[in-house]
C-alpha cells in the first residue's frame, strides 16, 4: 500500500510539475534562439552575401586588380603591401603620444603586378617625390584619431593616385574637331583685326603731325 502510494506521487510530480517546467524551458530556449538568429532584410550580410565583412581580415583573392581591358579596377591587395603605424601628429591632444594612430603604407612600385604597366610608369611620373631611394610609393594618413580611418585614408589617397595616373582623355569626334577649327580661326581674324585697327592709327597719328611724348 506503501509502494503504491509513492509510485503515485512520483507519477503525480512527475506529469504535474517537473514535464510542465521542461517543456516551458524548452519553449523559451528555442525562442531565444530564433530572436539571436534574427537577421533583418537591411543587415550588411543580405547586401553583400559574398563579402567578408571583417574590417581586420584581407579579402579573398578572387579579386583582381586588373580588368580583361589592363585597366586598374580600384581593388587592392593588402597582403602586397607594407603597413605600419606611428604615434601622431594630428588631431587627438596628448592622446597622439601614447598610441599609434598614424599609418604609413609603401610598396615596391616597379615589383607591383596589381598595378597594370603603362599606369605604373605615369604613377611613378606624377608621384616621383613620394617614391624613396630603395623604389618604394609612400603613403601616410594622421587626418583622424582612429588608426583604421586613417589607414582607410590611405587606401583612398593611394587609389586616387592610380586613379588620376590611369585617366584618359576622349578621342575627340569629327564634329569637336570642327568647332575647335571654327574657334580658332574667329581667333586668328580678330587678332588680324585688331593688329589692323592699332595699325591705321598709328598712321592716322603720324599723317596729323601728331608727336607722342
């Protein structure tokens, strides 16, 4: 009668109390979990799928630097450059004296296959005071107080440098090439005019008895 009465109990706490309070953990275990595993439609991850998005890691190398044309595309390899940081100058009070927030970028210009040739040699024209005795393009940044603004800073100056080097101008068409013939000659007949006009009133001066002091 004992035995029997225990049993019960045990069944009694057992469907009554303890799988009631796991089921519940349970629920919420499994809600908290989807909540944390929530992503919104606008999360940097449903923009750029394919992207690493960790600021302190180089992209994978399926990038290239080079298009099918050799012209640059703006990507660089950092893992092809040299980076490194120094205290600052710039903007920060007396906190530029206790970290390194200035960054120097440099490469070999000559050894850089990601550049493609014929920008190279018009980089090296354009940027000849930023290239040192051993050959390397020198870039810094101390324009903010965070060490990755300002080695973004020189990515930026770096890509705007290849950038400008590997501009273009347009063929000019049949059509601008008339107009600038059409110019030019409106010039060469007022500069004829004028000389003209200058010219008969020197000689109406001379012809009065007109003496210029």
């Amino acid at each position: 009668m004992a035995v029997s009465r225990v049993r019960i109990c045990t069944n009694f706490i057992h469907t009554q109390v303890l799988k009631p309070f796991f089921n519940r953990n349970v629920r919420t275990f499994s809600s908290c979990n989807s909540v944390a595993s929530f992503k919104s439609a606008q999360s940097l991850h449903s923009h750029y799928p394919d992207s690493n998005l960790d600021p302190y890691s180089p992209p994978s190398s399926k990038h290239s630097s080079i298009d099918s044309d050799d012209n640059f595309t703006g990507y660089i390899p950092i893992d092809k450059l040299q980076i490194s940081h120094m205290k600052s100058s710039g903007p920060g009070g007396q906190n530029v004296n206790k970290v390194n927030t200035k960054v120097e970028v440099r490469f070999h210009i000559q050894s850089a296959t990601w550049i493609p040739s014929w920008i190279k040699t018009k980089v090296i024209e354009e940027n000849h005071t930023k290239i040192n005795k051993e050959g390397f393009l020198i870039v810094t940044s101390d324009r903010t107080r965070k060490q990755l603004l300002n080695q973004a800073d020189c990515m930026q100056k770096l890509r705007n440098m290849i950038f400008k080097a590997s501009f273009q101008p347009a063929e000019p068409s049949e059509e601008d090439l008339q107009i600038k013939a059409e110019r030019e000659a409106k010039a060469q007949r007022l500069r004829i005019k004028t000389k003209r006009e200058h010219s008969l009133k020197k000689q109406s001066r001379q012809s009065s008895g007109y003496v210029s002091m």
